[in-house]
C-alpha cells in the first residue's frame, strides 16, 4: 500500500532522479549472476527456473497487479536490475508510466504484448483492452516463457558463458513441467459433467481457461479487479445460479470474497444452496516455497480445485501429489 506522501508522481519523479544518477555505462554494471526484476509472481517463477539464479518479484501472494503501485524500494530495485519483466497489456496498469522512464535504460520487456494479437480475448464491454491473463491456458503461456527465455538469453550477452549454457535446458525442463500440467488438466477437466462446466469466480480472470478447456466463466467484477460489482450484475448471477442449478462458485486469493458471499446469500433466498467450490489463485500465486506457489502449481491447485467443487474426478494432491491436503 503506498504511503500517502508517495503519490504516483512523486514516484515517477523519483524513478527519473535515479536514472539520471546512473551515470554508468551499462556494460560496465553488468555482472553474473545477472539481476532480474519481474513483476508478478507467474513470470518471476519463469525467470527463476531458466536463469537458474535469484530473481526479485515484486508482487507476492496474495497481491492484485491491477492497483499495485510502486514503492520506493521497488523503484531501487528496477533501477539496479540488468533485465525488467513485466506482463503488460494493460495488468499492471499502475506501473505503465515507470516501465516506459526505464526502458531509456536498458532491457524493460513487456512478455505478454510479444504474443500473437489475434489469440487474445477481448470483452464487448472492454474492445480495446486485451484480456491480460493470459496464464490461465498453459498452452498460450508457453509462449510468454519462450518470451522471457529470449529476454534472459539477451541480458546474458558478454556475462560469464558458463550460465548462458544452461539456459537451453533449463527452459527445456520447465517447459516439461507445464506440459504436463495441461495434460493433467485436460484429463480431470474432462470429467466435470458437460452442464456443470460453469464457472463463477471473483472476477473475469478465467476466460481463456474457459476457451482451452470448454467451460462457460462468469466473473462477477470484469476483467479489472478495479471494476465494481453492481447490484445488477449480483442479481443475474444468481439468477443463473438458480436456474442453471449450479452448487458452487469460487472465491480468489487476491480478490476480496464479500461479494461472493453475497451471491450465496442471494441464492438462498430463493431456495437454492450454494457453496464456496474452493479458493482459486488468479492474478497471484500461492505461498512462497510451497507447490502452489511456482505457475505449474498453481494450475494444478486451480484445475484439482475447480474439478472437485464440479463433480469431476482428481485425485486430492492433485497431477504430482505435492498439493497441500485438503485442496
């Protein structure tokens, strides 16, 4: 939460200062391990496993990219690094003006704009506003990887060989594990009955899971959690609850639940029982060193959760059994 003497501006102006202050050339800062900075969570997880090195991500677990704001330390940090990953498309739409100050510096890479507009869903009520969530379909986050493998691939230039030389395999390996997370959640996806495949979350953050798996999303904010929920859009979900007979909708863990919570009472006023189906990670990860908190984990936690709550079949630890109990 930023302070209230650290308005956007002044962070900005910040930022500027620190650059100017750089005054030297940036051949010479650069050293191995090479000093990554991401911002969310999904591509930290990327950089660490093909760099093979310690890299800082700014947003945690728990934290909504849609509102963050930078910090004095997050400004320190950006400005040091070697390489800056960031999603783009409008996620983190807070940051937007500090990524363009730095990209005067150095590498400052926007990882989701490098994919192929036409695979990018977009809402009637936002035409101009690509979907950002673009990690909900491995399949389409293979790319974004194969985006940040070329980014860090291009920071190593003139840094010590024996790390770029790993980098192959490592991306190699890490495309292996999200390979065969998708194919876990096409299996167990594929047994939730066909008319059970609606799922209702927080917000829009679901829809191009729902394009690779055949599932109908309903998200109760749009696709920015900066969006309010209106009163509206509260009673035709629960229309559709009822009348589609739906048992379970899903809570976020970067997104407040009281309006879930209104959705159930609403459904149970009119006779019908509905249940929290699980807590789904959408614009974050989970916890840090847990399974759940690398991107093929949180996928596999999403897919075992949704299937379960749906009447699929998943087994309870999920695709590598490494899900905490009780998922």
């Amino acid at each position: 939460m930023m302070t209230p003497s650290l308005s956007r501006r002044s962070l900005l102006a910040l930022g500027a200062a620190a650059l100017a202050g750089l005054s030297l050339p940036r051949a010479a800062r650069t050293q191995t391990p090479l000093r990554i900075v991401a911002t969310t969570g999904m591509i930290a997880d990327a950089a660490r496993a093909i760099s093979g090195g310690g890299v800082q991500g700014l947003m945690g677990p728990g934290v909504d990219p849609h509102g963050y704001r930078q910090t004095r330390s997050d400004i320190a940090a950006l400005v040091s690094a070697d390489l800056v990953l960031w999603h783009g498309l409008r996620l983190e739409a807070q940051l937007a003006g500090l990524m363009e100050t730095l990209q005067a510096r150095g590498p400052v890479v926007a990882v989701a704009e490098t994919v192929d507009p036409a695979r990018l869903l977009r809402s009637p009520d936002y035409p101009d506003q690509p979907d950002p969530h673009l990690w909900m379909d491995p399949d389409l986050w293979l790319q974004v990887v194969a985006a940040i493998a070329d980014a860090i691939t291009g920071a190593t230039t003139g840094a010590d060989p024996e790390p770029a030389e790993t980098l192959p395999a490592n991306a190699a390996a890490y495309r292996a594990e999200i390979t065969a997370v998708q194919d876990y959640a096409k299996c167990v996806l594929a047994s939730v009955p066909p008319a059970a495949r609606v799922l209702v979350t927080a917000h829009d953050a679901f829809g191009y899971f729902g394009r690779a798996y055949g599932f109908e999303v309903e998200g109760l904010q749009g696709i920015s959690t900066e969006s309010e929920a209106g009163l509206a859009r509260i009673r035709d979900l629960v229309d559709l609850l009822v009348e589609r007979d739906i048992r379970a909708v899903f809570v976020e863990s970067s997104v407040p639940d009281r309006a879930m919570r209104a959705l159930i009472e609403g459904a149970a006023a009119r006779g019908h029982t509905v249940v929290i189906g699980g807590e789904l990670y959408s614009d974050a990860m989970g916890p840090e060193g847990s399974h759940e908190g690398t991107y093929p984990g949180m996928i596999d936690h999403n897919v075992t959760t949704i299937a379960r709550a749906l009447g699929g079949s998943a087994p309870e630890r999920g695709a590598f059994g490494k899900l905490a109990a009780g998922t």
